[in-house]
C-alpha cells in the first residue's frame, strides 16, 4: 500500500503558521484541531492524540490502573503492538483463537480463558473489520471486566452503525503511514468516560498535567506539530477514503467470486470495514501465489504472523491455537490503497484467477 496525501502546497501552509508559533510539540494549536476533527467524526468528545498507536495502547492500558501481573486475554493474530502494549503495563498476556472468517477474536474462547486473573480483554478489529463487540461486552460486563480495542485499522469502520472508537472502554486507533488516513506518525485513544479520558491526558505527558508533578507514571505520548498538521488535512478525506477502499474490494470480490479456491475475510453486512488491507483466504496454502505474484512484480503481505509463534512471546504460548495457525497459512494480502486504480485491480486478480482456474492452475 502506499499512504494517499493531501497537495504539498496545502501542507506547507500549514506547516508555515507552525513555523511562525513557534510550537512544535506540547499538544499545541494542530494537534488540538485533529482531536477536534476525530471528536467531530465519532461523534464523541472524550478523544485524545498521541506520538503513535503504540503510545496509545499502552496509555490505554495504563489508564484502567491494573494489578501488575494481571491477565490480559488477547487474540494472538494481531500486530505485535498489541501484545507489546499488554507486557510495558506487566500484565500477562492470554492467547485466544480467531472466529477463521471473520478474522477477528472468538468471542467464546476468550470466555473460555477467563480466570480470576483476568484482569481486561484486549480485542483487535482486524483490517478495520469490527469484532463482535456486542458478545464481547456482554461477557466482559457479566464477569466486571474492561474492554480495550486496538482500532488501529478501524478509523471509519462501523459496527451495527456505530463508529468504532465507541465499542470499548478504551480504543486506539493509529494514523502511520500505512494507514487510510494518516499523520505519518500518531494515534488517537477514545475513552468511554471522563474519568479514563482525564487519565488519558495525564498518561500521554508523562504522567503530570502543568504541575510536573506525576500523579503516577506516564510516558511521553506527545503528537507533534508537525504530525498532527499532516492528520488535519488527511482526516478530512476519512468517508472518501473508506469509499474507495469498499469499491476495490468489492471489484476484487466481482473478478473472484467463481474462484472457489479463494475466499474473502467475512464483514458482517451490518458493518463497515475500512479494509486497511485485502486478505485473500487460499484452501490449499497461499505460498505458490505468492511466489507468482511476486514474479509479476506484485508486491504481497504474510500478515498478521501469529504472536504466540514469536521468540519474544513464546513462554506465553501456553496452548495451541489451530484456526490462527490454520489461518496464517492461507492468508495473503494483496494490494489495496486509495489511489490503486481499477486497472491494476483489475490485473491483479485477473493473475490470481489465473493461477487457480488457467493452464496448470495450482
């Protein structure tokens, strides 16, 4: 993929009235009209910038004041962030298996893998695709527990109408460089309470707010101008951008549709994925398509790579997770960002129907 960015001219005006504040970080002027505009969007105003969706999960995690050592039930296909986030707090992390078509966490095993230790889930809405949010609160509110969302890919997605950013407790989205919309650097965390949101603030700027006095311990979560002037401009665009990547992937969908050897990660209709990535699901293995369409120059993705199989990970890895295995080894991820013209969707799949249905199909 490849970031969709405003004109440089309009970026460089802006960066010309950051240049004339001479403030460049401190959650100045910019970075207060990117909360305003991600507020505007969801509908909600407890949402706060940081330096990256990194810093946002662990400030997240932080604000719910845990025990040290408490479980965090998290699905173990997710980007390394997550469980990242879960191990800076000292909590331990608890791997649980994927619903294999949606993608996203099961919410029944992780009912599965509640202990007393259980001190908060952590659910990732996969490719923008929103997880069961409704299962989920209703097992986290029938056994006391906090929801946080790594909505890193979910800025603009929708769950039975409502935006992501308002599911949990807490959610965090990211704006890097891969991202529909993007900052370059930097993240946003939506709270579902003042109490957590003012929390929030005192976590991202190290744990004080004026006095420099830290009421516990914080971390330096601050977006910088320079940053935040880039998600201003971007974050306007967010419906079209979304927009654009429904109309490719529904174009992937209409060249494949007769393949039976290629699926699609399943999005309820009831909800919007932004589909920060396409994933394709292979029946037989997706190794010899990758191979071909790295022959033609198309460049694809191994993605997520299971946590619990990580070196860093391991000593969690406590069980065996079949469909997040069983999945990793069919997925691929093919190309898809806003400005990827039909032609070259229309060429990419055209290689992938022929790899399985043309002259010695594999």
């Amino acid at each position: 993929m490849r970031p969709e960015l405003p004109p440089l001219e309009r970026y460089v005006e802006l960066l010309r009235d950051v240049w004339a504040s001479h403030m460049l970080s401190n959650f100045g002027a910019y970075a207060r009209r990117f909360e305003s505009r991600a507020q505007d969007f969801l509908g909600t105003p407890r949402v706060r910038c940081t330096a990256s969706g990194d810093v946002g999960l662990i400030v997240a995690l932080k604000a719910l004041d845990l025990p040290e050592g408490g479980e965090a039930i998290v699905p173990s296909f997710t980007f390394n962030s997550t469980v990242n986030a879960i191990l800076w707090n000292r909590l331990t992390p608890v791997f649980a298996d994927i619903d294999p078509h949606a993608l996203t966490v099961d919410p029944a095993d992780v009912a599965a893998q509640v202990t007393p230790r259980t001190a908060v889930i952590v659910a990732t809405h996969v490719f923008g695709n929103p997880c069961d949010a409704d299962a989920l609160r209703q097992l986290a509110a029938a056994r006391s527990l906090p929801i946080v969302y790594d909505a890193a890919h979910a800025f603009g997605s929708r769950y039975r109408g409502r935006p992501a950013g308002t599911l949990g407790d807490l959610e965090v989205f990211s704006f890097s460089g891969t991202k529909l919309v993007t900052s370059a650097e930097g993240g946003l965390v939506a709270a579902a309470t003042d109490a957590l949101v003012r929390r929030v603030e005192y976590g991202r700027a190290y744990g004080f707010q004026g006095d420099y006095e830290s009421h516990f311990v914080g971390i330096n979560g601050k977006l910088s101008e320079l940053n935040a002037a880039l998600g201003v401009l971007t974050i306007e665009r967010v419906e079209q951008a979304v927009a654009r990547r429904q109309a490719i992937a529904e174009r992937y969908r209409a060249h494949l549709a007769g393949v039976p050897e290629v699926s699609f990660q399943r999005v309820d209709p009831r909800d919007r994925s932004t589909y920060k990535d396409l994933a394709i699901l292979c029946a037989k293995g997706r190794d010899a398509l990758e191979a071909r369409l790295t022959a033609e120059g198309i460049q694809t993705k191994r993605y997520f790579r299971p946590c619990h199989t990580m070196r860093a990970y391991r000593r969690w890895a406590t069980r065996p997770l079949p469909r997040t295995g069983e999945t990793y080894a069919r997925i691929l991820c093919i190309p898809i960002f806003n400005e990827l013209p039909d032609a070259a969707v229309d060429r990419i799949a055209g290689i992938v129907r022929a790899h399985f249905t043309g002259p010695g199909a594999g």
